[in-house]
C-alpha cells in the first residue's frame, strides 16, 4: 500500500500536477491540505473518472482538506471534536478497514508573538487528546499532513537562523514532540536518517528546490503497527520543479500489509 501527502496550495491550480503523479506513482491513498476551495467547487469528478474515491471540506482560499483513496473510506469526520473551535477545514478522519488515517494541515502560527501561534501550540495539545479519544497506539494508526513544524535542525537548511520562526521555535518543536509521543513514528525518518531531506521550498527564494533550500515539515506518521510494516518512504521533487508548483512537493511512504 503506498500513502503519500501533499500540500497543493490550491487544489484547482494544481490538479494536474496531482493527477499526473498519481498515474505516475499510483498511491492507495493521497491526502490533501491546502486545497482552498469551497466544497461546491471541489473537482471531485476528476478523482472519480480516474477510479477513486475522494472526501474533502474546504472554504475560499484558505486551509481545505481532502482523501483521495481507491476504496470508499467508512468512519469520515470532519475537525477536532473537543468542544472548541473545531477546524474542520484542517482536520479529516478516515478509515480503511482497519487502517485509520488522521490528515491535518496544521495552523501555521504567523509569528511567534502572534495570538495564532498560541493557538498553533495549543491545536497540538488538542490533538494528542484527539487521539487518545479515537484511538489506541496498539491500532493501525497513520497520521500525517502538512505540519508546520521542523523537528530537528537536520530538517531545515539553515537552521542556525530559524531559533525565532514558528515553524522551528523549541515551544512548537515541543509541542509537536509532545503529540508525536502519543505514539507515533516519523516513517521518512525510519529510512531516511540523512539531512537534506525537504518537502517545503519557499517561493521567496530563487530555485529554492534546485539549491535545496528547503524545510521538511510534511509528515507521515505511525504507530507501532504501521512503522513496522513500512517498507520505504520517498520525497518527489519532480512536481516542485515543474511549472506553476505548489511550494511543497510529495511525501509517500510505502507498507507491506
């Protein structure tokens, strides 16, 4: 079984991008953040003529999550369930029998001394008890998405600047460690412990992708049963080095089950 991630930065704008990878690499399961579309506008006929299912809930120009899968998912929920603000245009739960995959476009933060960075630190904190309330880690359990976080400086080019960014600050590295612990493995890392390895390439730099300046902070997580059924995991940078790209490019990882 191949899943892989992506952050489209506009589903409509790069829809071809995503169905050419996927005639190219064939996943079983594709999940989408950034999609910025309302639902009415949603190309979900593109996905059906190519045989698979989609499920998504997005608005106008920000967030947008979706599942693209060669089989109907069951269990399909929307946003975090806590009674606070529940995002449901960041967060979508499927299941695959008895395979669970969690999708999250994670908020970005801003600034460090911005009101959405808090909130940032707390959407994580809200998520480790989503899990505890849905799941167990003894569970086939994937989590994964556009986090917003780089874990360690082998995840950034140039680490040594970034102390004060928010998606490398130690209080969000923290916070992401601290849900991470519920249970889960970073899979790319699993097989690929060398630096250099980067899903994000800003747009603001010159052929960010081509000078590999870039930042991991895409993710495919999983739990124990998951991990050791993992046999690879990949960055394409193909698609981030085509026209009009997305300023990330696609993460998949692949299981033996």
């Amino acid at each position: 079984m191949r899943i892989a991630t992506f952050n489209a930065n506009s589903i409509r704008s790069r829809l071809q991008i995503v169905l050419r990878w996927m005639e190219k690499q064939e996943p079983d399961i594709l999940c989408i953040q950034e999609t910025k579309t309302p639902d009415p506008d949603f190309p979900e006929a593109a996905f059906s003529e190519k045989g698979y299912h989609v499920v998504f809930r997005g608005e106008k120009s920000y967030n947008g999550v979706a599942v693209v899968s060669r089989h109907q998912p069951s269990d399909v929920a929307f946003g975090l369930d806590d009674g606070g603000s529940a995002d449901e245009t960041r967060l979508v739960r499927a299941s695959f029998g008895s395979l669970h995959m969690v999708n999250t476009y994670v908020p970005q933060g801003r600034d460090i001394d911005h009101e959405m960075y808090r909130y940032k630190l707390e959407w994580f904190d809200r998520l480790r008890s989503y899990f505890d309330r849905h799941f167990s880690a003894r569970m086939k359990v994937v989590w994964l998405g556009d986090m917003n976080v780089a874990p360690d400086a082998a995840d950034i080019h140039n680490s040594e600047v970034q102390g004060n960014h928010v998606c490398f600050h130690v209080d969000v590295r923290e916070a992401f460690a601290e849900t991470r612990s519920w249970g889960f493995e970073d899979v790319f890392r699993r097989h690929h412990p060398e630096p250099g390895q980067y899903t994000f390439f800003d747009y603001r730099t010159p052929n960010a992708a081509k000078r590999g300046m870039g930042w991991r902070i895409d993710h495919i997580m999983a739990t124990p049963p998951m991990a050791r059924c993992s046999s690879d995991a990949f960055i394409d940078l193909e698609p981030r080095l085509g026209e009009k790209p997305s300023d990330h490019t696609f993460l998949a990882a692949d299981f033996d089950l």
